[in-house]
C-alpha cells in the first residue's frame, strides 16, 4: 500500500521514477559515514528541473522532508536520510549540456559525477581543476553543497571558484537562475555563493555553469619522509617559495600502514613518522635540479630524512595512490572523522596541542592523521578498537571533538575545513560561528526554505 502522500505525488508526476523497494530506501538514505540506519520514505529520481520543482511543491504541501542526493560520498552525514523523509536524488540528471569556448564555461546538470566533468573539460583541451579522491563517484551538485576542496586547492582554490552560474531550486519550489556566468555582476547580493556550501539547506542545486581553465604545466611527483612534525612546514615553506606548488599534502606512518595494506607499493624503505607528497610544475628541466637542491637543503637541515622523485608517469601515479587510497583503505574501519582547518601560519602551533589533546584523550585508540597541509587542513581518522562498542566510542569521540573545537576555537580555525557540518558535526558549528552568525543563518534558511523542508536536522542542531 503506497503512502498517502506518495500516491498523491505520482498522481501529480505519473512519469517520475520512483523507488520504494527496501534495498532502494537503504542504498539512496546514507552516505560514506555508515553511521546512521536509513530511513527514507521514499526516492525521488526526477529526469528534468520541471520534476524537480514539482516535487518540491509537493514536499511542502505534504509537509514533507527532502534530502538532495548526489554521489553520497559525504563523510558528515548532510546526505543521510534516517527520518522518513524523501531522497530527492539527482542520479538522472547528469549530463553536460554546453560547453561556450569564448566564455571557457562548461554547464551540467548537477548530478554528473566529478570525474566526468574532468573528462568533459580534458575533451575540450580545458581543465576543470578542483580534485579528489571520491571523483569517480561523487556529484558535481554534491561538491557545490559542500564547497568541495581536494588536492588542488593550493594552486586553485576551492569549488567556490569555479562555479559561474547555478540553477537552484529554492525550498518554495521556486527556480533561481544565479549569476548567469557573468564574471562582472555588481548588482547586489551574490545568492549563488550563499548556495555553495548551503549543503542542501537553502535550495537544491539542479544545473551548473563550471569555469574553466588552462591544463596544467608538465609537473613532478616528489615522496619526502620527515622526521618529525616540526619539519613539515619549514619544507612547506622551503618548497612553496622555490617551486610552483599543485599540491602538498602529508600523512603519517599509521596512514601509510593501512594504504600498503591495502595494496598501495613502498616507495620508501625504513620507517618514518611523517610524509609529503607534493607536485609541482616542471616545465623545463632545470625545475628538477631546483627540487633537488631543495631536497638537499632540508636534508641538510635535517628536516627531511629521505625521498623520491617520480620518474615516469606510472611512478607519479604509485606515489599519489599512498595519499589518495588513504580514506578508502580506512573505510572498513568506519573511522570517526575530524575535518579541522587553520590559517597556514596558525598550523605548527595547533599541530602541538592538537597532538598533545589526541595523546592525552585517545591513549589507546589508534588516531590516523593526513591532509591538504599546505592548506591548513587537516583530517584525523579514529579509528575503533576491536571491543570497544560503537556507542560508546562515539561518545568518546563527540567528548574529545569538543576538546578539539575549543582547541580550534583559540586558533582561529574551523571545525570543518572541507566536508561540511552534516550531522556529523552540527554540535560544534558555534565552535566556528558566531551566534550571530547562526542567529543569521537560521533567517536566511527561513527566506529560501519557509517551511524548512530542505535537509532539515543537517548544519543546524535545532531547525
Ligand atoms: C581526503 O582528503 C578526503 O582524502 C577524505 O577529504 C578525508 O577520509 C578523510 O577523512
Ligand atoms: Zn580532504
């Protein structure tokens, strides 16, 4: 017997898909957290914005909660749906749809995958330059919620920087076309930015005009080890000031235990505390005689112990995997996740207090740190010890993610550098924001999402 309120919306749309089935309701309710049991309603796969805006007409006549539904590669939870209500999924929308050589812009709809938005760009001679792991499967919507970051934002900056338009449905069902891919509009508040990074909160993002740019120069892959923590931005701040940086990003050896095991190859004998992998362009040879002599300098300096250059394509690729196949070696620990920034020049002083918090609150408990570093972001991944119950290592969990929002807080930084709040980390969000900032936020969500049908429970502890 189909829910009252699904019948009607059939009614409404007899040509939407629509999917009911238990195995549907738990693959389209959760995300890469694991944390949460799902508990959709229902699916929603509209093939058009018409669809889309329908659904969302119905949703709050009905009163009914949506969740926008990208790749669900989330870490935060902003795409679980635990709590009955409707996964707006946008899975059939994801096709490019123009591509303007003058305007170098490339325009999809919201649910095409990262890595075919690469491909789309590599197929014109362009570059859409915001990279990470999860590209294969996750949604270009689903980066635009969140304000996606990655790999590259050292050299590019985050998914803000990319987006020329959107096309937004608003929590009233209606369409907002925003920005219209004008480099110049000085005509009053830029919505579209308000949208990035709204994670489904405000409207539901349904089409995107993407900027694009040059392919990047010829580059080199370098692995360092370090041999302590102090060393890793002194080489920071020796590589960035000598080579042009695409990415600089560490792990430690507990990240590096779990991606060999997980099929990765050493590139590195001996054991080392610390690693950078970074990739810096090299477009004539003298670039590599400059990173030798870079290497050497912090040999010398004793704040690098050993390394290794990529000499091939394919040995580029093997030393990327060591920090790339992080996450996915961890994923079937279903770690607890802290996605923490500071300023770049804040780092070396939260990094001790940082270590000395973890030390202190999770003795027995291996912690798994690595990171965009050059960003000053960091990811801790905790990881559960055989015989500790979820519950109650979550509780741990929550208590010392408290301790690290305080931490944050004197620092100036923030409790979610690149993966959003979701529910994951809704506790902390006045660790960050002012509560005159959330008293605003909650206005905002008021104007676009009156009746609060759009991810409701997500970002906020209280809608
Ligand atoms: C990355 O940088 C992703 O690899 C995932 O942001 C981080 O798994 C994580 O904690
Ligand atoms: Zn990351």
């Amino acid at each position: 017997m189909l829910d009252a309120r699904l019948a009607e919306l059939t009614r409404c749309l007899p040509d939407l898909r629509l999917l009911t089935a238990p195995g549907d309701l738990e693959h389209y309710g959760r995300d890469w957290t694991r944390r949460w049991t799902p508990a959709p309603l229902a699916i929603a796969l509209p093939a058009s914005i018409a669809e889309a805006q329908a659904i969302v007409r119905w949703a709050n006549e009905h009163r009914v909660a949506i969740v926008p539904s990208g790749g669900r590669t989330g870490l935060s939870g902003g795409a679980v749906a635990a709590n009955g209500e409707l996964v707006l999924s946008l899975e059939r929308m994801n096709r490019v749809l123009d591509f303007n050589a003058i305007d170098r812009t490339l325009s999809v709809q919201a649910g095409i995958s990262l890595q075919a938005v690469h491909d789309a760009a590599r197929g014109h001679g362009l570059l859409y330059p915001v990279d990470f792991a999860a590209r294969g499967s996750c949604s270009i919507g689903g980066n635009i919620a969140t304000n996606a970051g990655g790999i590259r934002v050292i050299r590019y900056g985050n998914t803000r920087e990319w987006i020329a338009g959107l096309k937004v449905v608003a929590g009233n069902g209606e369409l907002l076309e925003l920005n219209r891919a004008l480099i110049k509009n000085s005509s009053g508040y830029d919505f579209r930015q308000l949208m990035i990074g709204s994670e489904g909160t405000l409207g539901i993002v349904v089409e995107a005009t993407l900027k694009l740019t040059d392919p990047p120069p010829p580059s080199q892959v370098m692995l360092l080890a370090l041999p302590d923590m102090d060393a890793l931005m002194h080489v920071f701040a020796l590589f960035r000031a000598r080579l042009a940086l695409q990415a600089f990003e560490f792990f430690t050896d507990h990240a590096l235990k779990h991606v060999l095991a997980h099929g990765a190859q050493r590139a590195i004998d001996g054991d080392y505390p610390y690693y950078v992998v970074t990739e810096f362009d090299a477009t004539d040879e003298r670039v590599q005689e400059v990173a030798l002599a870079a290497f050497e300098h912090a040999l010398e300096q004793g704040w690098v112990s050993d390394g290794v250059i990529a000499q091939s394509e394919a040995q580029a690729t093997a030393l990327w995997r060591l920090r790339d196949g992080i996450t996915e070696s961890l994923a079937p620990r279903r770690p607890y996740k802290n996605d923490v920034s500071v300023r770049i020049s804040a780092v070396p002083s939260f990094l001790h207090e940082m270590r000395a918090l973890l030390m202190r609150e999770y003795p027995h408990i291996e912690v798994v740190w690595f990171g965009h570093i050059g960003d000053g972001n960091l990811h801790i991944n905790v990881l559960r010890p055989d015989g500790l119950a979820e519950e109650d290592f979550i509780t741990q969990c929550e208590h010392v993610t408290k301790l690290l929002a305080a931490t944050l807080q004197r620092h100036g930084g923030s409790i979610s550098a690149e993966h959003g709040i979701g529910l994951v980390k809704r506790a902390y969000l006045e660790s960050t924001r002012s509560a005159a900032e959330i008293a605003l936020m909650h206005g905002v969500r008021k104007v676009f999402d009156p009746n609060g049908i759009l991810n409701p429970g997500k970002l906020f502890v209280s809608d």
